[in-house]
DNA sequence: CGACCTTTTGAACGTATTCAACCGATGTGG
DNA sequence: CCACATCGGTTGAATACGTTCAAAAGGTCG
C-alpha cells in the first residue's frame, strides 16, 4: 500500500508545519495528547504502551481564524482533525448554491471524516471563533490501524457515531414541530458543554441564528422568535449569543410532548 | 485482539446459518461473490489473490421476508449486511415513538453499519419486499481490513459514503421545498435504478407514500399531491406504487430552480 | 367476495416564511 | 475618540406552504 511510504515525500508534512504555529522547539511536548485533556475525547482508551504510539497521529497543530476554512469542499482530503480549542461548524453547499449546515464541533470533536470515500472533501468547515486544532494524516491513521485494534476499533467507532449523529439530526429535520427542534439544539449543546467541564446552563453560542437556522432547516427570523418564546415562557434567558437556560427540564418536555 | 478467537466459540454462525435458506451442499457456490454480478457494488476492487480472501467475508445468506426486520433498534451488532435482492428501509425512532425512515436500500448496497459504535443497533431495518441478504460478521471485516489494505480502504470508503449520504439527506430536509424534495428523491431512485441493469425511466415503489413521507419530511398527503401534480406537468405518469419518468431534464429543472 | 390497507382529493387550518422596519453591537476610518 | 457603515438580531403583518381532518375510491390479500 502506498499511502504510507507516499507520507514520507508528501509536501504535506511542511505545509502543516508552515502554518502549525507550534515553537519549533517545543513540538514534541505542545503536540503530547497524554497531556491534553481533551484526550479521552479523541483517542481510544487502550493501553498505555499503544497510547504512546497513537499520540504519534498528531502530526501537526494547525491556527485557524475566525471565519476562515478548515478545509473546503473540494479540497483533497489526507488528513482529519481534531478540535483542540475554539469551535467550528460543517457545511455541504449543492450545484444550486443552497447552503446547509451539517453540524457544530467543540473541544476534542472530530472532524473531516466526509471525503473519505472520494478522496477530497465533501463539504467545508469553518471556524467560527480563533481556533487550534490537531491534525492527524489519515494514511498515518489507516496504517496504525492495521496494528493496533484498539485503535482500529476506535476508527470504526469514530465514523459510526457521525451515522448515528447524522441519523438524529434527520430525526430532527424530518419529524420535529420548530420548537421541538431549538429545545433539541439547546439541550444538546448543554450536554456537550458539561462534558467539557463547562457550565451546562450558561454558554455562549458560536454561530448567528442564520446558522442555526440553517442547521436546524428553519429561516433565522423564526429561530429569533422561538428565542425571544422561550424566554417569555421563562425557560431560558437570552441576550444575543448569551444563553442560560433556567429550566432544562422544560426543554426536555417540549420534546417529549410529541406532536 | 479477541474478536475473530470469539467468533469460533461464537453461537452466531449456527445462528446465521439456521436463518439461511441455502442448501447446505452448495454452499461454497452460492455464497461465491465472483459470481455474483453485484459484486462491485460491495466489494473493493483490488487484485484477484485478495478478492477469494474477501469473499470468505460472506458467512451466511438469509432471507427476510416483506415486513420482517432484519434487524432491530437495540439488537446487538455483530455484522454489515448486503442486499443481495430485494428493498430495504432503515428507520430510527426516538423516545417518543416518532419515527423516521433514514434510507431506502436496494441490491448490492450496504446497511447496518451504525451500532458499530455502541455495539448495536442504532436503527431498524425492515425488508419492504421478500429480500436476501449477505451477511458479513463485522468481528471479521476487522481482522481483514488489517490485513489486507484495499478492503480495509474499502470499508473506510464505504462509511464515510454513508456519512455523505446522511448529508445530502440533511441539505435535502434542511433547504429544499416540497416539490425539490420529491424531485431529488425520483431523480436519485431513478439513478440507482439504472446503475443495476434496470430501467431509469420506469420502476415500481416499494414503499408507501407514508415511508416516502417520513423520509422526506412530509406527510403522506403531500406526497401523493406531489404525485399528481408531477403527472398533471407531465412530468411522470403514476398508478399506485408505478412510476414512469416522462422529463427527467424536467425533474431536475425543478431541483436547479433554487428558490 | 369481503375486510383492510393504501392512495387520492377537497376544504379548512396553522405553522413557518417572507417582507419590511428598526434596534443594537461591532468595527473602521477620519 | 467619535461618526458612520455594517452586520446580526428582533419584531410585526401578510402570505404561502404544507398539514390536518375527512370522505371516498382503488388495490390487495386472506
């Protein structure tokens, strides 16, 4: 297989270098996923001696702005990515230029696993506040794969859980009233942020009401709306893209109302 | 790594074997995937010496009947199915007993793959007409796939084609009107239709409109007066569950009218 | 043949969208 | 540092789209 022996000559390696803003000196500790945190998030939780292998997937720290792409659609693929700080959101765009949001990812979240199949991605992602994330070549990950199962297992786990992500969201786009749709979206968010050991009422939100409204196939006036409706009925507080939710249990019973 | 030692003191192939139809004599021969004319549906496309490997990937046949599930929301998951004849629904229902059909599936193509995550099944599958399927024991695609770098690719390809799919459904539920949805969901029938050896123009339904309202996102009602107001443009003639494709440029048109 | 399920069609309704105006926050250049 | 332009957000009123409820016809299967 040529993938890996490919990795050796792939300019890739100095044009994630180039714009990894990681000190020279300083990479091997700045790039230890046993130091990070967010580790349990990414990585299998396998033994200690494959630990210390898989930490080697990092290939590379990569800054990106505010608004600018992680990758576009399009472009090759060769590697996917982990969210070490900052947000992002995914968006695939049709031949018509019809725009959708396809998800939302936080702190120790994967992304990029679109493109896989083609060989270049299948939509782009952006950040949507200044962002680090870790970059990980997937030849590099196909061929520790093959060695260590755990890891393999983990990789298959990865792209599953995408399926069943997306299976909700078609859940949601597909049956749910627009009220049920925005509690689903909040109490989401809530539960990710808890995981990461933030506050689970009180957040701010990354991304415009149009880009929720995309997310959630809704116009962002209606998405202000049921906002500003559920604030009146005292279930959450909201000023602009600060949001605290005073009644989580409230949320959670929109949904189960049913239809 | 236990799986594949598991799988020779595992009860699943008396299972999977009492559930198959094929006479045991001419087993070898039924389940040859060289010989099956949807082979490049389900199989990487690599040399001759891997590919008799990768057939032994097919353990068992079976056969599952219209209405029965092949398998059901909280079955535990020990392999990846193909359809081998017949048509499948894939649907995912949430707490409160809504349900969504999340995939039509027909000859040589793949379901089953979420609850490779968790270790079972996220969603149903049910047999829309009497149907057969190959069954592949995931414990075994593993041990392969490391082993042979082109079918580990392969499966890699294969789930991030169902995460690219899972996308085009959310633009579709997220940004498309009514009509666009219809349109895409003909026009996307229609190509799959004609990729194994069928017509592209004339094809029997083998959901309700009920299902294809679910996977739309509309109700049923819609749907059928999408139907006719599609046969009323000339754009398709229906009776019940017949379908014929008088414009294709036409259904299309519909989809490329943005909005 | 009769029971049941699926589909079709009509009419009334309701939810989310559209169009529009306004407000507030943010950021840039004079 | 303020003025102004821009972008994001809120809210109202009218509209449109898809849904709901209902009835009846057409198929299918025992």
């Amino acid at each position: 297989m040529p993938a890996v022996a490919q990795l050796k000559t792939n300019p890739a390696r100095t044009i994630f270098m180039a714009q990894a803003d990681a000190p020279a000196g300083s990479r091997t500790a700045e790039l230890s996923c046993s130091s990070c945190n967010l580790r349990e998030l990414c990585l299998p939780g396998g033994c200690l001696e494959d630990l210390e292998r898989v930490e080697n997937i990092v290939y590379a720290r990569r800054r990106v702005k505010r608004g600018e792409t992680l990758f576009n659609a399009g472009d090759e693929f060769n590697a996917v990515y982990a969210v070490r700080s900052g947000f992002f959101k995914t968006c695939v765009v049709d031949g018509e230029g019809r725009e959708q949001v396809t998800g939302f990812f936080m702190g120790g979240e994967l992304l990029g696993m679109d493109g896989l199949g083609s060989g270049s991605h299948n939509g782009a992602a952006v950040a949507l506040e200044d962002s680090e994330i870790c970059v990980m070549p997937f030849a590099l990950i196909e061929k520790m794969a093959r060695e260590i199962p755990a890891l393999q297992r983990h990789l298959h786990a990865v792209l599953a859980r995408e399926i069943v992500r997306d299976h909700g969201v078609m859940m949601l786009l597909g049956s749910m009233r627009a009220e049920e749709r925005l509690a689903a979206f909040l109490t989401n968010l809530s539960k990710r942020f808890v995981r990461r050991g933030y506050s689970s009422s009180e957040f701010h939100l990354r991304m415009t009401r149009e880009e929720i409204g995309s997310y959630l196939g809704l116009k962002l006036e209606t998405v202000s709306r049921l906002f500003s409706l559920f604030q009146k009925e005292g279930l959450i507080e909201v000023q602009q893209k600060h949001v605290r939710i005073l009644d989580a249990g409230g949320l959670e019973q929109i949904l189960k109302q049913g239809n």
